[in-house]
C-alpha cells in the first residue's frame, strides 16, 4: 500500500499558524492583553481562532487610569472598584 498523504503538504500549513500565532502575540501585547495566552490560543487552528481573538479584544471597552489610585479602570465604570473615586472618564469609550 502506498500513503497517498504527501507531509510536504503540512509545512505551509505549520507557516500559517506560526504567523498567526506570531501576530495574535504581538496585537496583546500592544492592546496591553495576555500576550503569551492569546499567542498560544493562536497556535490550534486557522482561521477561527484569529476571529474569536478579533471579536474579543474589540468588544472589550476602553480603560484608563484611575485619577485617585492609578489602576486601570474602564471607561464605562462610574466609581473606581479599587478606591471608590468617582471615574471622570465616564461615558468616553472612544
């Protein structure tokens, strides 16, 4: 019996996942996500792991610091959860 799966097949697809992984890595890490856990959940399979990273980086809202304390506080927040602090940022998810 001769294989009729050739494994010179699955070098580009090894390729493609490498350079999704490799740009879902360095999309969190500039969004300021879990780099090394969205780099790695980019590595299972094209192309629906790229959608999910997509929709769920982008539905998240904005975040700025917190006047009082510092801390990251999202936009759509009234009061800083850490302090307390009324969020001045409210309502500008731009």
């Amino acid at each position: 019996m001769k294989e009729s799966f050739s494994y010179w097949m699955l070098i580009p697809l090894f390729i493609l996942l490498f350079t999704q992984g490799a740009w879902i890595f360095n999309d969190a890490s500039k969004r300021g996500h879990n780099k090394w856990l969205w780099g790695l959940f980019g590595l299972l399979n094209v192309p629906s792991n790229l959608i999910v990273y997509l929709i769920v980086t982008r539905a998240v809202p904005k975040s700025g610091p917190c006047q009082d304390c510092g801390k990251k506080v999202r936009n759509d927040y009234r009061y800083c959860p850490h302090c307390g602090v009324s969020n001045s940022n409210f309502g500008k998810n731009k």
